[in-house]
C-alpha cells in the first residue's frame, strides 16, 4: 500500500520518494484515527451512522492518497452499513484493521 | 483556510495548493477553525461535509453568522453519490460552491481563483456603492438644509411643510421669501426626476430665485418667464420643472398665482368652510419646455383671502402615491381629504395630518418626491405668545421666562416656568435624532382664552407617550421612561389636561392649566 501511495504522490504532487515522508505520516495518522472510531464498533454494537461518517472519511483521504485497498475496503463496508448488513460490516472492519497492521509492518 | 478531520487530506490540499501563491491554513476540527476564522482574514473557505462533531453544514452556519458572503467550497465526493439532499444542502447559500474531493489540480486551482476573484469584485463594487449611498445620503442633508425649516414664523406669516424625497435626494424645491414689509414669495417647484442632477437643479434654482428677488418686486407671471429662459438659455437644460409663484400680501390680504403646469394651491378658511382652489385652467406649460413659452399676466389668479384662510400646495408626487393595490391617489379624494381638514386643521400642523390621513387611507408607497406646503397670515392675538426655537438646552430659558409672565399669580408663573423646562427638556433630551445634520426646531405657544391657559408644544422628535411615561417613571432599571426623567410626574401635576398627537413625524402636545389659584384635588388627566 506504501509503494501504491508513493507512487501516487509523485504523479498527483510531483514529489520524489524522499520528499513523500511528511504524506506517508499523515496517511498513517488519519488511518490511526479512523481506526480509533471504529475499535468500539468493533468491540460492541455496531451504530450505523456513526459507520458511515468513519466511512466517508476512509474514502476520502485513502482516495486522495492513493491506497486502493483501503478504499476498496473502505466503500464496501460503507455498503455494507447502508444496506446494513451486520456480518459484512463485522468483516470488512476486521479487514481494515487487518490492512492497518499490514501498512504498521511494511512501514 | 482548509477544514477537513483528516489530516491526510489536508496534506493533499496543501501540496497541491503549494507554490500557487495560496498560503493554505487547515484546520481538523470545526471549532478550533471557526476560532481562526474570527481572528485571521481567508480569502475562501474549503470545507469537508461530514466529520465528527460539528459538521461542515454547521460549520458554515457559524461562519455565516460572522461573514455572510465569505466564499466557501465544499470539497465533497457525495454530490458524485447522487445525494440530491446534500447538493441542495450546499446551495442553499449562494456564496457556498461545490467540487468533487479527488478533483484533479487544475480545477481546485481554477474554481478557487475565480471564486476568490468574484468575491474581491463583489466587494469593490459594494464598497463603491456604499461610498455613493454616503455621498447620496449627505447630498440629502444638505439639500434639507438648503430649504425653509418645516416651520416658519413671522409677525405676518405662519408657514409649515412636510418635505417627502423618494430617495435621499429630491427635485422638490419650495420657498418662502420676504420680498417686502408684508408681501411675500411663495414658490414651489419639482425638477422632472428625483435622482441627483434634479437635487443640482433644484440648488440653483434657489440660488437663482435669492438672487433674482434682490432686483426685483416681482409678479407671478414675470418670475415664471425669467424663470424659464434662465432654465431654457443660461442652463440650457434638457430637463424641465413644475412651478407654482404665488405673490401673498398680507397687508390687503391679496394673493395672485400663476402655475407653470403645477398643481393648485388650494385655499380654505375654517370661516368661509369653503375650500377653492387656483384656476388649473390658466398658467402655462412647465418651465424649460420650449423657450418661447409666455407666461401672461392675464393667467394670474387673483383672490382676496380671510383673514384665516390657509393656503396648501403639493408637489405632483403626491398624485402617484399608491396603496398596497398599487392605486394612486386620485385628484378627487386628495382634494376632499383637503376641504375636510380645512374646518378644524390649523396651518403649522395641516401638511402632516394631511399626511396622516392619507397614510391611514393606506397610501403610504411613494415612488416620487412630494411636498406639502400650508401658509397662513399670522394673525396678531395679544393674548398669545409664541415662539421658534433651536432645539437647545439653552434656548428655554428665554421662553420660559417670557410665558411666565402670562401667569394670572406669580404661584402660576413659577409653574408655567416648571412646566415650560420639564416640557422642552424632554423633547431635547430624549426626543434627539443625532444622525441628523440639521438642527431641530420647535414650535412652543402660549395662549389665554378666559379662565384658561393652553401651552401647545410642536415639534419633530422622537414620539412619546406622556401617560405611559408618568406610569412608568421610576420604575425598573433599563425601562426607557424610568431612566429618562421624562419629568411626565411633574407635567401631570401642574396641569388640568395634558393632550399628545403625532402626525407623520410630527409631534404635537398640548398642556391646558386653569388660570388662577386651583384647588389640586379639582384636577383630573387624560
């Protein structure tokens, strides 16, 4: 995902590699965040609306950054939450979290 | 200033911002943004919709409480959802724009530019019009300074008038000159237009009227032909105006008019209970038409008045005064309404209750200037006092002396001297307009009739209600009358009866004291 993000700052931004650290931090923060609305979602009973604005902002930054995976993620559980559909909201988080650990790594 | 609870889209912006000379400020949450917005000036605001807390729909409406035209942009990808709801949530301000959250650069760049571009015109074209408005606004004033106080007193002429522009300034134009000992001018035009070049004219036409009256004893039809190559030759003018000249002497009680295409004067008497008017069948065409035009003195109209009689003009405004059903005045009812006032209606207040009347007619919509003009002999009465004065503090002591002396006991004296203060400090204190440039005067009569005094205030303050006054004097803290020290208490209890009107801005309160020496208890107010 950290190669994808690269690679779509240098396109969007003209940024080389090495100037792409400061984007990189802050994906990772706004990542960190989302996560952190959704851990009690997660945890507990699933709200909805609240699903859906944590969504909104998942698209919005992983679109803008470039991580096609989260974004994928990130509008099909908000699908999900439309529709609702409990079990595949309940997955697609536990995918997003999945995601996030994988980026912590690779970083 | 950026707005977005995500700090990875800010970053976006603010890279694809950087280097087009925009210096970007973000903010992730919509209070701390709101904070900067009061202290800090942003040519535009971009804004995410949703975001925890306050969302960006509220964000804008606390901006807007402080800045009703900022430009702010929505950076949203939920329009591209298909969601009528926020479109119409977005555009519901038309200082509020939209574009897609992964727009590419060039656009962000370009939408900004123009809407901050629009903005900054928007806002040099309002400070011009505010400059003007200003420009406009004083032109007005100093034009109501060019013309009579709206009233004017003399040892032989009473004479008041309610001038009425349509915007701040007006073509209206009326005069009261002292040509001889008891003969005087009365003239009253209207400048084709109400906007300034009419004000222009209607400036040196009085200046020219001043001027020409030094050389002259002049008669209606000789000043309406100088009048009109003056306007035809030396202004060479490709407007025109009304007139009515009306000679008035007061010694044989005689007028003689002519009208240049002007309404009549009408003239009426509480006497004669007949209202006539100036035949509207003679005079001539409006000044300025053709340079050729003769005004004879054959179209003068010459009547011998009464003693009381009163003479109304009026500007043709008043004719296109229109009600809530867009209906003019009719020529007819402005002339019953005329004939019905002159029975009870005195001269110093016959402008404003014709005014008055028409209003509670409902026609109160006046797309042009109008003005209403009375004159009458000031008839010589011993047992009257009355005076014209500045609206000064200092000025009263002079009148209150001077109507003291009409006291039947000196007790009364001390009291008509208390009730003159009480009276004319209110109404100076309280009654100021102080946006206004010209000086108020007011009209202030003392009169004994039998075992009776009547003081009669007149004038153009703020309206007041001398009984909620004396109920509430001394009351509450923040209650207008109880701060005031409208000195009603007082008023009340120095006289027998206590009368207040207000028509069209002006004000008329009456105080009615026995004469003599009265047993408190006998008094009652209404």
């Amino acid at each position: 995902m950290k190669k994808d993000i690269i690679e779509h700052l240098k396109v969007i931004l003209d940024l080389r590699e090495e100037e792409c650290g400061e984007y990189l931090e802050a994906f990772a923060q706004s990542f960190d965040e989302c996560c952190l609305q959704l851990e009690p979602l997660r945890q507990g009973e699933l709200d909805y609306g609240r699903l859906r604005v944590v969504t909104h902002t998942l698209i919005g930054f992983s679109e803008n950054m470039g991580a096609m995976d989260l974004l994928a993620l990130s509008k099909s559980l908000n699908a999900a939450a439309k529709e609702p559909d409990e079990a595949a909201c309940r997955r697609d988080i536990e995918r997003i979290f999945a995601l996030r650990r994988a980026y912590q790594d690779e970083a | 200033m950026a707005v977005d609870d995500a700090v990875a889209n800010l970053m976006i912006l603010k890279g694809i911002l950087k280097g087009n000379d925009f210096k970007v400020v973000t903010s992730t949450n919509a209070l701390d943004a709101l904070q900067l917005f009061k202290q800090e000036f942003f040519d535009v605001i971009l804004l995410d919709v949703i975001m925890p807390g306050i969302d960006g729909f509220e964000l804008r409406k606390l901006i807007r409480e402080v800045d009703i035209e900022r430009p702010i942009i929505f950076l949203t990808s939920m329009v591209e959802d298909g969601s009528m709801k926020m479109l119409n949530q977005i555009v519901w301000d038309s200082n509020t724009f939209y574009l897609n959250k992964v727009t590419d650069k060039e656009t962000l760049i370009r939408k900004i530019k123009e809407v901050v571009a629009n903005h900054r015109i928007r806002n040099v074209e309002r400070q011009r019009s505010n400059k003007l408005e200003g420009e406009l606004k004083l032109a007005g004033e100093l034009q109501r300074i060019l013309l009579p106080e709206w009233c004017e007193i003399d040892e032989h002429i009473m004479a008041s008038s309610l001038y009425k522009p349509a915007s701040h300034v007006s073509g209206d134009i009326f005069e009261i000159i002292r040509i001889s000992d008891a003969k005087y001018l009365l003239f009253i035009g209207d400048i084709a237009g109400h906007g300034v070049s009419a004000a222009l004219y209607m400036a040196t036409i009085q200046a020219w009227l001043k001027v020409s009256l030094k050389k002259q004893n002049p008669s209606p039809h000789d000043l309406l032909n100088q009048l009109n190559q003056f306007f035809c030759k030396e202004l060479q003018s490709s407007t025109y105006m009304t007139a009515l000249v009306a000679i008035i002497d007061f010694d044989i009680n005689h007028i003689s008019v002519q009208s240049a295409g002007h309404p009549p004067v009408f003239i009426g008497s509480a006497s004669q209970k007949v209202a006539m008017t100036s035949d509207s069948s003679r005079g001539g065409l409006p000044i300025g038409w053709f340079k050729e035009t003769e005004y004879l003195p054959s179209d003068n109209f010459e009547y011998d008045f009464p003693d009381d009689a009163i003479f109304i003009c009026t500007t043709d405004g008043v004719f296109d005064i229109e009600n809530e059903q867009q209906e003019v005045l009719a020529e007819s009812d402005y002339r019953e309404i005329t004939e019905a006032l002159f029975g009870d209606t005195d001269c110093l207040t016959f402008p404003y209750r014709l005014c008055g009347v028409l209003e509670k007619m409902g026609y109160f919509i006046a797309p042009d200037d109008y003005t209403f003009v009375a004159v009458s002999k000031n008839i010589r009465n011993p047992n009257r006092k009355q005076h014209l004065i500045p609206a000064k503090l200092s000025a009263i002591a002079e009148v209150a002396e001077d109507f003291a002396s009409m006291g039947a006991t000196p007790e009364q004296g001390v009291e008509i001297d208390l009730l003159v203060h009480e009276y004319l400090n209110n109404v100076i204190i309280h009654g100021g307009k102080q946006a206004d440039k010209k000086q108020r005067i007011i009209y202030i009569s003392i009169e004994k009739n039998d075992d009776v005094l009547e003081i009669r205030g007149l004038e153009q303050g703020a309206p007041w209600n001398i009984q909620e006054a004396a109920e509430n004097s001394g009351g509450e803290p923040g209650n207008s009358y109880a701060t005031s020290g409208r000195g009603a208490q007082i008023l009340q209890s120095i006289t027998e009866y206590i009368s207040y009107n207000s028509f069209c801005g002006l004000n008329e309160t009456r105080f009615v004291l026995r004469r003599g020496a009265e047993d408190q208890h006998e008094k009652g107010h209404h």
